[in-house]
C-alpha cells in the first residue's frame, strides 16, 4: 500500500471510531469497507480536484512528524486524535476543509455499511438490461446527437425521434433499472452520481447538489419535483430576450401534455415527517408553504400499512422507452468530447 492510502486508511480509521458508537474499539477491520468507500471517493474525483486533494493528504500524512515524531499513519491513536483536533479548527481553511471532507464520507459509510458493501461489490455492469450497442464504429453517422440522457436529453431525443428523425442518444453513465438500489442510499451514490456524490462533501459550500451520472441523468436520483414555469419569468424572457411563443396560452398545451406524461400530481399518501417539519418550520415563521407536485404514477395497489403504491417517472420509465420505440437508439457508457 502507498503512503497516500496508508493515510487516507488511517485518518478514515480514526474518524470511523469516533462517529460509531456501537463497535468495539478493537473491531477495526468492521472499518475496511468504510476506508475502501472513502478511497474509491478520491477516484472518482474530478481532474482538477483529485491531484490537490492527493498533495494535500500527503501533507496531511507528513505533518504526523510533528505530532509524535512518525507519518500520521504510525502514530497511535491518541496522537492521530490530537493532530486531527488541531486540523478542524486551524486557522487555514484548506486544513478545516480536509477533514470536514473525510468527516462527511466517513459518517456516509458508517451509517449505511450495509449499502457501501454493495455499492463496492457492484462491478459497475448493465445487470439483465439490453445492451444497445457492443462495439462503437470508427465512424457512424445520424441526423441528431443529444448528448446526456437526463430530462432535457430525454424529451429532445423522444420528440426528435418520433418525428421520423435519426436520433443516438449519448450518456456517459451505465443503463441502470430505477430499483436497481434503495434511492437516497450510499449505494445509489457510488452507482449512480456523478463523481461518487463528491460534491456533497467538498469546501463549506452553502447548498449541496449532486449530478446524476447514468441512463436519465438527475430523474433518477432526485424526487421528481415539478412547477410550470411562472408568468412574470415568461413575461421577463419575452422582454428581454425577444421569445415568441412564451405566452401562458401558448404553452399551456405543453405544459399539460408534459404533466400527462409524467404523471404529475400531488401526494395521495400523507406527507412524510421530513415535509411536515418543514410545513411546521414555514408557519411558525410565517412563511408560505405548499405541496410542490411531483412526476409519481399511482398503479392502484396498497401496501400492507394501507397506502397507495406508486413509482417515480424517472426518465428510464417514460420518455427514453418512447425515443427507443420511435427507432432512437441510446448509447450508454459513452462519453463525448
């Protein structure tokens, strides 16, 4: 193992035992798929971020000299516990960023070890999907290329296509079954967003976002929130910018056949405590608060507690079939540049 591994396994070690407060001190090797999740995180890194986070782990392995005369790596843990107090809250904010970065993945794969074990054991394959192309031609040829298989990919190439056109529809992700995980998991993370989810962890940034990476990009990670778009930002896009065809009535027939495409409507189950907590939040503070519609089908069934059963209209379940019975074809694991 290289000294950049030695210290990224040792600091995701020491901050394991900290967060977990149900394994014996001893039991370090019930941590080796947490440190395997934190080091495939650096891999999966973008360019620009993963050479300066490896400087700056090495940095960080190097500065144990200080601390106890030894690389952070063969310092005992009383001593990793010092140098990793004095690094959350030292002056530089690069030393509070690094940690708060392995904190974030290190409290992830403690609390759902389960799904990081099978988001590590995934061999990254298309599973029982049809494959729609085995080996790229040298050269090919077709009227339209979209590039990216989330909503707007999606809809650009389902209309184009069935409107008689030759249309590929490119994606750099894998062609994966929306159940092909527990969404809002670990697991989904590593097998469906962009750079592993890694900007969920980066710098002190005020909102944290994640970009889909596979088969209908961002809808098959997200919850499928719907709004048409309001008048005042058509209005603002007719002036400014000289649109025709933004009025309300003009759109209208869109808008409609998108939200009967997608099936959106609002909750026929009572909301989940997450969003009455918010609706409790507004009203204390006075704020308005609505039910935002959301892309969900209702097939009729109930569950054993009684609710209705339904499914989110990812991209997968709606217009990428369409655009694939209209004769597109859709080109997965390809990367375009």
């Amino acid at each position: 193992m290289h000294f950049f591994e030695k210290t990224v396994s040792a600091l995701g070690y020491s901050l394991a035992r900290g967060f977990d407060q149900t394994t014996p001190f001893a039991a370090s090797e019930c941590y080796n798929d947490v440190v395997r999740f934190v080091l495939r995180q650096h891999a999966l890194m973008p360019d620009l971020l993963r050479l300066p986070m490896r400087v700056l782990t090495i940095v960080f392995g190097f500065a144990g000299l200080f601390w106890g005369g030894r690389f952070f790596h063969q310092l005992p843990p009383e001593k990793r516990e010092q140098q990793l107090r004095w690094w959350e809250v030292a002056s530089f904010s690069f030393c509070r960023d690094f940690v708060r970065f392995h904190q974030t993945l290190v409290v992830l794969g403690v609390n759902d070890r389960e799904g990081v074990a099978r988001g590590l054991n995934d061999v990254g394959v298309d599973g029982d999907l049809p494959k729609f192309f085995v080996n790229t031609p040298e050269r090919d040829r077709c009227e339209v290329t979209v590039i990216g298989s989330g909503p707007g990919g999606a809809i650009t190439a389902c209309l184009l296509a069935e409107a008689g056109g030759s249309v590929k529809l490119c994606e750099e992700g894998a062609h994966r079954s929306l159940e092909s995980c527990q969404p809002f998991t670990v697991e989904e993370m590593l097998q469906k967003y962009r750079a592993g989810g890694i900007t969920v962890a980066m710098g002190a940034s005020k909102i944290a976002y994640v970009e889909g990476c596979c088969v209908g990009g961002g809808s098959e990670i997200n919850s499928g929130l719907y709004h048409r778009t309001p008048s005042e930002i058509l209005e603002k896009w007719r002036k400014e910018f000289g649109v025709d065809g933004l009025l309300d009535s003009e759109l209208e027939p869109h808008f409609a056949a998108n939200e009967k495409d997608l099936s959106v409507g609002l909750l026929q189950n009572p909301p989940p405590p997450a969003s009455l907590k918010l609706h409790d939040g507004a009203a204390r503070l006075d704020w308005k608060s609505l039910e935002v519609p959301r892309w969900f089908a209702y097939d009729g069934s109930r569950a054993a507690d009684g609710t209705l059963e339904g499914k989110r209209q990812s991209m997968t379940r709606t217009f990428i079939p369409r655009t694939l019975r209209a004769g597109g074809e859709l080109r997965p694991r390809t990367r375009v540049t």
